[in-house]
C-alpha cells in the first residue's frame, strides 16, 4: 500500500514538473513573438529618421532603404544582427536586441539572454556595411574584387567593421580606446575574443582618423583601399599613408 502511494506520488510530481515546463516554454514562445513584433515596429518605424540623420552626420546619402528580417537561423543566435549583401537585407537577432521602452515582456525575454544591446546602436552599425555594400555596387566591384587583389580576408573586414564601428560611434559617442600596441603579428592566428577586438575595436581604431579629417572620401578611400598582406606587419604605417595621400589629393584640388 505504501509502495503504491510513493508511486502515485512521483506520478503527481511528474506530472507537475512537465506542465510547468511546457507552460514555460509556451510562455516563452508567446513572449518572444511579442517581442520580435515590438522591435519590428521600433525598427520600421525609425528607420527613415535614422538613414537621414546618418546622412546629415556623415555627409553620406543612401539611394534606398535595406529589408529587414528580424530572425536568425540556430547557428547566427550569437549575433545581434548581420547584413548580407546579395539580397540588401539586415538579418535582426530580435531576442538580443532592447529598446527605450521595453515592456515586461521585453524585459523577460531579454533576461533570459546573456547578452543584450539597444536596437538603435545595432542599426547604426549594419547601416554601415549596408552603405559600404552600396557604394561597391555603384564602383561595379564587389567585395570578391577586392579580396582577391588584397588576399586576406581579415584586413578587409578590418575596413568593412571599421566602417561600420563608426557609424554606431558617432551616435553611441563610445571612445577609440585600442592603440597601435595591441595590433598583433599575424591577424589570422588568434583567439576568438581577441580576433572580435581586433577587427571590430582595431577596425575603428584604423579608420576613425581618415573618417574624421576626409570625410566621405576617407570612407570611399578605405572601401576601395583596404590594406595589402605588406601593411599587415605595420598597419599604423598604412594609416597615415592613406592621410598622406588623401591630404596630396586634397591640395592637388584646391583652385
């Protein structure tokens, strides 16, 4: 008798136990959807305003505007978004992103992630690899051009995220705060953490003073002029010969 009230108890508890996880995970799946449809709404409808103020800060102009998905597949979910450029769409890791006026539910799902960032600074940055995609497609080069006469991936990208490091920084007003003795021997032979700073923190680094004295033709420069595999023992040497050049350049157009 004993014997069978222990098991009827376990049943009970069992039984317990899975309702409550399936109601968990029922909560999730409700609250996550809410949450995507928020974002989409906050990012659809800033978007304009947002493109027009990038253009008004960084003397750029867009000819037209990305699509927008706000999901990612299993193996992207450690990204906040990504932009691929055969199909001009910005991809939106929805569950990662916030916003200024997150509700309860945004506020749950955005507790379960171990990592979260405002939907604004995210934007500003794909913005960014969405205009150095559109002014490759007006020089009729693609990025396939380039990486084939610089050889190396990774010094591309340098340029690619630098770029895009400094649309989000001109509005987050983050600080350059990686220096010429963090740039390593060999960019291909780290850690992930340390490649992660170097292409994104280096990338800003590299580019932020010819953006900031050239303007659009430091941007228009540095897409077309990523460093080569001889720059990459002495990336601060290409820096200022890039500002050398651009400063020649700039002299040879003035009346």
């Amino acid at each position: 008798m004993k014997y069978s009230l222990s098991i009827k108890k376990l049943l009970i508890g069992f039984t317990a136990l899975i309702t409550a996880i399936t109601t968990g995970v029922s909560t999730y799946v409700i609250c996550s959807e809410i949450h995507r449809n928020n974002i989409k709404r906050e990012v659809t409808s800033n978007l304009e305003e947002i493109m027009k103020q990038q253009e008004d800060r960084l003397g750029i102009s867009y000819d037209h505007k990305p699509k927008m998905k706000f999901k990612v597949p299993n193996d992207s979910s450690w990204v906040f978004a990504y932009y691929t450029s055969e199909n001009d769409t910005i991809h939106f890791n929805s569950e990662t992103l916030s916003y200024d006026k997150d509700s309860l539910v945004d506020s749950y799902i955005n507790w379960l992630e171990l990592y979260v960032k405002d939907y604004r600074l995210v934007l500003e940055h794909e913005l960014g690899h969405f205009y150095y995609d559109q002014f490759l497609e007006k020089q009729v080069i693609t990025k396939e051009e380039i990486l084939n006469k610089k050889n190396d991936i990774n010094l591309t990208r340098l340029v690619s995220e630098g770029i895009a490091e400094y649309f989000e920084r001109t509005y987050s007003r983050e600080e350059d705060n990686f220096t010429n003795d963090e740039w390593p021997n060999d960019i291909n032979n780290l850690e992930e953490e340390e490649t992660i700073r170097v292409i994104y923190s280096g990338g800003y680094h590299l580019v932020k003073p010819i953006i900031d004295k050239y303007g659009l033709n430091g941007i228009h420069h540095l897409i077309i002029n990523p460093p080569k595999m001889e720059n990459l023992q002495n990336l601060p040497s290409y820096q200022q010969q890039v500002l050398q050049y651009l400063m020649l350049k700039e002299k040879k157009l003035d009346p």
